[in-house]
C-alpha cells in the first residue's frame, strides 16, 4: 500500500510537514528533518538498507537528510532531488499568526473571512483547490513530492538510482547545502554514482503581479550583497559644517543604488529585478549631539551572466559618483549658509576604496598582527551574531585604525553569496524541459513556459561552478568574514559538474500571509510529469 502516492496523501503529508514551524534557526528546524527521516525510515526499502538513510550534521548542530534508493538494476547513473525544509518568520499573519502552521484551520478561516482578502485572493478560494499556510508552497510541498518520488523509486519505477537531499537554512544563509555538497561528493565517490541531473522542487515563482503562467527553469539567479561602509567626521549638531554626516553619504548612495536599472542583466529576454536595500543605518549606540559620521548600507544585487569584477567596477564607478555628489551637496549648502559670514566653504575630498584596499592601508599602520587580531577578537565575542552585523562591525573596526583616510567610502561584500548558474544549453535539460511541456499541454491546464534562470534564489547555486575559483577573487578578498565563519565548498563545486533543473509545485504569494498552494495542480499533475521526466533521464 502507497503512502505518499494519491493527491490526498500528499496534501496530508504536506499539511504533516506544514505543522512545523521550521523557522530558519528555530528548534523545529531541526525537529523537521528528524520527522522526515523517520517517515522516509518507515519505507520497507529502508528498513532493508538503513545505511542508505541519513540525518547529517551542520557546524552548528543543525540536521540535513539524504536518502538514496539504488536501481534494483545495478546502474551508476543517479538524480538528486532536492529541497529546504526551514521557513521564513510568521510576523506578517498578524492576528492569524497562531493558524500560520495549521493550514487546514488556516484555509477555513481564509474562506470564512473572504471580505478581509486581496481580491485575486477571493477568486481563488471560490474553489477548493487551494491550501494555506507559511511554507506550503515554499516549500514544504516539493518536500512532499520528493518523498513521493522516493517512494517511487523503492518500488522499482525507475531505471536508475534517485538521492534524496533535504537542507536547513535555505532561507537565511544556505549552510545547509554548504555543507551537503561535500557529502555529495564523498557520495558519488562511496557508492560510484554517476549524477546525472540535480532536480529542485522549489515552487513557480511568478514574473509579475497576477501571474498565472507557469514554469519550467534551466537554471538560478546568483545574488550577492554588496555594501558600503561610511565614514565621515565626527562634529557637534551645532557645527554641522565641520563634519560630514554619514548618513548623508548612505543616502546618496542609495539614491544612485536602489532600483537603478544600469545594474539590472538582461539575458535572452530575462532581466533580473534592479537592488534593493536591504540594510542601511548609523552605527551610533546611543544618543549624543554629536553627528553619525560612520554609516553602512547593504544591497540586495541579482545576476546571471556579469562576473565578480564586473559587478565591483560598477559599484566603485558609483561610489565615485556619489562621492563627488556629496561634496558637491556640502558645499553647495555650506555656501549659501555661509553667505553673510566670514569664511570660505572648504572642499572635501571623499576617497573610494575597496575592504582589502582598507585593510592594507591598515597594516602599514598598525602591522599584520595587529590588524588579524582585532578581527578574530571581533569573531570570538560575536559567535552567535547576524553574519551581515559581523561583516559590519569588521569593516568598521579596522576603518578606526585608518582615520588618516577619512572622509572615505569603503565597499565590501557581506554573506550569503549565491553564484548563478545555468543549464539551458545543456542537451539533456533541453530535451526535459521540452518532454514537461509537451506533456503539461496534453494534461490541458498545465501550459508551461521554459525559462533560463529560476528568480527567487535557490540552493542550485552550490552545486556547480561556472566560472574557475580564482575568478571568485574579488569578492572573497573583500567579504571580511570569508574564511572566519562563512565560506563556500568551492572545491567540492568544481567537483559536482552535473546539469541543474528546477521543477516545483504551483502556488502564489510565498513569503506572504496569502501564501497558498494549488493542491490540484501540484499534487495530481505534476508527480506524472516528474515521474516521465525522471525516467526519461535515465532512459
């Protein structure tokens, strides 16, 4: 008898996976992924081969899930499905915050109190197609498809072997596939696999408000977070002109930053969203009267194709604009305000530099020894900081030793960095994707559009390289905290040299209140299309 099968079973597993408030970081997280094993556990398959089953640990006690059901003809040809089982915050349910992981109570409420929803909302409930609840459709029920096509496999459907990979903290950081990449590696070695395509189940992600369409992706978008470090001069609220506010300086930055199009890609058609601020504030503790002359903004910056170097000779040719804006700003200001005294607006020359520009200048002041140990105090007391406030804090400590260059604007990158990366014009990605379209449009409402890149990020990114480590430089040189608390397996990348797909359930609004899952559409059409794709792949 199937467990994971029929429509229903799989709503009933995915609503199962739902009633875990798997919170990045929480204790669900991880009571989760012990959930999963034990369900996945249950399957006579492992019963018979528990050593194929495994929970995994993170550097920080945190859990991820492999399972790996070998072809009951010997092959080394394997697929790896894939998916995170952490969530984001339920803050934004407001006074439904309780009901955010019941999603059967959840959708009655929702039907029960329509005159609150958006309208496209309203529309959709007039039917019961549609299940509520945060991570139902990101992602608890690729999850939930993975587990089927395990079973699957158990029962011999396939000509090849399927890996099952289940990860934690997807949402925040990716340490979760970090640190499975590795593993799959040592894998591939131990037990002589051959991959031959990494499959993802996160959900379709609409382009645009009302997006209907549905998707296909050959790939996933990179994102990095660039930031710029401010300092200006310190000054007395009564002498403003004497110092430089950096606050100032951020704001001009993000003016010339946020949703400025020049740093948005356009690649067959596709066009990543332009930055978004993602973090920008002084770094005064406390009150005083005295100006915030150190500040800091952080962006959120998506690409597909520009490389590393690219992106940092953009970001710098802005700094230097925005420098000489906000020299401009000041005395532009100080002069009409100095009109009927007597003295002069002075000029301020703001520099522009990179962290590991910084960090030299640093070491000719203080020296080598001085410089490392100020860092690693900093990571030694701050454990259990945010990674973006540990980068913060390392760049503005070493800027202290080196207010001889002030005024000055210092651009550095913060964690997490995704590399993007792209299979659609690989063969056998080719031939999938159009297999799936075919067969979505013989399944009448399953029309489906192939894309290059999937737009919401996703933990493809780790499982290949696309470009030579060395190319990676730039960014690492100028992430204070590459190497002391966060970094990328890129070795075992390089190794990982298979295609990359992303196929998931439909649902809208993920990361909203509204967030909701086609349970028809999901759980009846597409495990026959993930079925005939997978075989397809190992025929």
């Amino acid at each position: 008898m199937s467990k994971w099968q029929t429509m229903d079973q799989l709503r009933d597993l995915t609503i199962s996976l739902v009633e875990y408030a798997s919170v990045t970081g929480s204790e669900e997280e991880i009571g989760i992924m012990e959930f999963v094993e034990y369900e996945l556990s249950l399957l006579p398959y492992f019963k018979e081969n528990p050593e194929y089953l495994h929970n995994h640990f993170t550097n920080d006690g945190r859990k991820f899930v492999t399972a790996l059901v070998k072809s009951k003809k010997p092959t080394a040809k394997t697929i790896i499905i894939m998916g995170h089982l952490d969530v984001v915050d339920v803050d934004d349910y407001g006074e439904w915050k309780h009901l955010a992981f019941r999603p059967k109570e959840l959708t009655e409420q929702m039907v029960r109190q329509q005159n609150h929803l958006p309208n496209d909302v309203k529309e959709d409930i007039k039917n019961d197609e549609w299940l509520f609840g945060r991570g139902v459709m990101d992602m608890k029920a690729g999850i939930a498809l993975c587990m089927s096509m395990i079973e699957a496999a158990t029962n011999n459907e396939f000509d090849g072997n399927l890996l099952f990979l289940g990860v934690p903290d997807e949402e925040v950081d990716s340490l979760g596939m970090r640190t499975a990449t590795p593993v799959l590696v040592e894998f591939q070695e131990k037990h002589g696999l051959d991959y031959q395509l990494c499959w993802n189940t996160e959900p379709m992600f609409a382009k645009y408000p009302r997006d209907n369409n549905l998707y296909i992706y050959q790939g996933s978008v990179g994102k990095m977070l660039p930031g710029f470090y401010c300092y200006g001069e310190e000054a007395h609220v009564a002498e403003p002109f004497s110092g430089l506010n950096g606050n100032l300086m951020t704001s001009v930055l993000t003016e010339m930053i946020e949703l400025n199009p020049i740093f948005s890609e356009n690649v067959s058609g596709e066009r990543t969203p332009p930055p978004s601020t993602l973090i920008q504030k002084d770094l005064k503790l406390d009150y005083s009267v005295q100006i915030p002359h150190t500040a800091v903004a952080i962006y959120n910056l998506l690409t597909m194709k520009k490389s590393v170097d690219q992106v940092t000779e953009d970001l710098l040719k802005t700094a230097r604009a925005a420098a000489k804006k906000i020299s401009s700003i000041y005395q532009e200001r100080e002069k009409t305000f100095s009109s009927s005294l007597d003295y002069e607006p002075q000029h301020r020359e703001i520099r522009v530099m990179t962290f590991i520009d910084l960090c030299r200048h640093a070491v000719k002041l203080v020296g080598k020894e001085e410089v490392e140990r100020r860092i690693s105090f900093i990571h030694a007391h701050e454990l259990k900081g945010d990674d973006r406030e540990k980068t913060i804090l390392t760049v503005n400590e070493i800027a202290t030793l080196c207010k001889d260059l002030t005024p000055m604007i210092v651009l550095f990158y913060a964690p997490p960095y995704y590399p993007p990366v792209s299979s659609s014009e690989n063969t056998l990605v080719q031939s999938l994707s159009e297999s799936i379209l075919k067969k979505g449009k013989e399944e009448g409402d399953m029309s489906l559009e192939i894309v290059n890149y999937f737009p919401g990020l996703s933990d493809l990114s780790y499982t290949a390289l696309e470009e030579p480590a060395s190319r990676l430089q730039g960014m690492i040189e100028n992430m204070p905290i590459w190497g002391k608390g966060y970094d990328l397996p890129l070795s075992s990348m390089d190794k990982l040299t298979m295609p990359i797909f992303n196929f998931g359930p439909v649902g809208k609004d993920p990361h909203s209140w509204t967030e909701r899952l086609n349970v028809t559409k999901s759980f009846d059409k597409l495990p026959k299309l993930m079925k005939q794709g997978i075989q397809e792949v190992f025929s």
